[in-house]
C-alpha cells in the first residue's frame, strides 16, 4: 500500500499553512514527517485523518482517493486526547467503537492490548491515578485498538522512561514487521535515525528535504574534515576562517570541493600532530537544523 500526499495546499485565511506538499509513504516502513513548531506538520496529520480538508492537491493509497469507511487510521496525538477521571476498560472500548468495531470485539482487542502491554492491572482504574508513562501507553492503545492499516505517531517517546521507551519501540517494531503504513513525528532525531526509512522535512509550508534517509546521508556534501590532535592551534592558524574549534581538541576544517579530502588529509596527517583525521558524517540533527531553519 502506498499512501501519497499529491502537491496538498492548505491555509487559514491569510495564511498559507501548506504550500504544495508531495511525499510517499510505504506499508511496512516508517515514514518521517519533520520540522520544526510551525512548519506545517500538524496541518498536513489533520487533513489525512479528514479533520478538514485540503485546499487543493489530494491525498491517495494506491493511487486511489482515501475511502475513511474502509482504510482504518489510528493516531497517537503528542497531547494526550482521553478522559482523566473515566476507567481506563471503559474509555478503549468507546474509542474502538467510535471506530468501527462492535462492542465485544472492541472489548476483546482492548483487553489483548492492556495485557500485551501489561496494563490490564489498570483496567479499572481511572486514567488520571496513572503515571505519565502508563498513561502514553493507554494512549498508544487507543490508536492501535481497531487494527488500523495507517498509524500516526506524534512525538510517542515523549515523557517515557526508558523500560517504556523499550516496549514502545517493540509495539511499533511488530506493527511495521505486520504490513502497516507509520507516519512517525518527533523533535527526537535519534528515534527518527532508528525507524525511519524516509523522511520529508518540512519548512514554512513547503518540502525543504525529501527521500531515502540512508541517501540523504550518503549524499550529503563530504567536503568538511573533522581532526582529533591535542595541539590544534597550528591547524587553526594555518586554515584560517575555513577551521572552526569543536572542542578542546577537535576541529572541523571546511573544504572548497570534496574531491580536495584525500590530498588535504595527507597535508594534515603529514604536517601536524594529529591523533585522527576523518570525513565528517552528519546526523540527522545536523541535516535537520539545516533545512528546518528560518526562511525568508
């Protein structure tokens, strides 16, 4: 299955929230959807969960237009969304069938899931006597009750210990591995790193970034050389406002072409004390910060 937002439009008055915005997602991967607070990412959830629509373009799975009685979505929201003084049994079983299911279906699937995720101690309990943790797992139940073929995930790492963290990551792992469609957002560049197999970077509306992460990496601009030496200076003074201190002893030597690294590195390894001299790797946080910064 193939989820896929066709060049989508969207504003609020005056304001262009989304400015054409294409992307696909796969079933059995994970999609990343980036950005910073503002960008555009809440807007683009909201318009594929038929919140409201959009302005122009579409949203399509395989091609088709989303027919919401037949492709299940299930949403994680990044602010917690369910009752605090309900019991927790009665509340997943309302949600599930607010979804579609019928009330003993729903009241076995949520008994499956607060078992599988050991919380059926809690059944009866009210949300609000829960830790915050305990509380985001009870939410991810909620999006996952009714079996949905697209899961949303907005920031679901937020909050949780890491014993939580372990079995949140376990629950999305086996619905990936299961055929589902996960859009995954979060301000957390290394849950991003560890699922994602695509990602789209949104900024001030519009796609800064696109495609394959382990490409978008690889072809990242290599034209920058991070050196380890515990006597920097001489490096500092002879590169000039193309060396920029990391540390006490690290710096980061900028390159005017990539194709210069190999000779470089031979000048460096022969002409300084340097304990290491390698090509610097971005991570996602530093591609990130590139294309989600302020634009014009």
């Amino acid at each position: 299955m193939i989820l896929e937002f066709k060049d989508v439009t969207k504003s609020f008055g005056d304001k262009r929230v989304l400015r054409g915005i294409s992307y696909k997602a796969e079933s059995g991967k994970t999609f990343g959807l980036l950005g910073r607070n503002g960008a555009g990412k809440t807007t683009a959830i909201r318009i594929l969960m038929n919140v409201f629509p959009c302005d122009g373009g579409e949203i399509t799975i395989d091609g088709k237009p989303i027919n919401y009685s037949e492709i299940k979505l299930g949403y994680l929201p990044e602010e917690r969304g369910l009752y605090p003084r309900k019991k927790i049994l009665e509340q997943l079983v309302y949600f599930a069938m607010l979804k579609g299911m019928d009330k003993k279906s729903a009241a076995a699937a949520a008994e499956f899931w607060l078992k599988k995720l050991d919380m059926y101690a809690y059944a009866d309990k009210r949300l609000n006597t829960l830790s915050k943790g305990n509380q985001q797992k009870i939410q991810l139940i909620t999006a996952l009750c009714h079996d949905p073929a697209v899961i949303i995930l907005d920031e679901p790492f937020s909050g949780l210990d890491p014993v939580n963290a372990a079995t949140m990551k376990d629950v999305i792992k086996e619905q990936i591995a299961l055929g589902k469609t996960v859009l995954f957002s979060s301000h957390q560049m290394s849950y991003i790193e560890e699922f994602c197999d695509s990602i789209a970077i949104l900024n001030a509306g519009e796609i800064a970034l696109y495609g394959d992460l382990r490409e978008i990496k690889r072809n990242y601009p290599r034209n920058r050389l991070v050196i380890s030496s515990e006597n920097p200076e001489p490096i500092i003074r002879d590169f000039g406002e193309s060396c920029v201190m990391n540390g006490k002893n690290s710096v980061t030597v900028k390159l005017k072409d990539p194709s210069e690294k190999q000779s470089v590195m031979r000048r460096i390894a022969e002409n300084y004390d340097v304990d290491e001299v390698k090509v610097f790797e971005p991570s996602l946080n530093d591609i990130f910060v590139e294309y989600a910064g302020e634009r014009e």
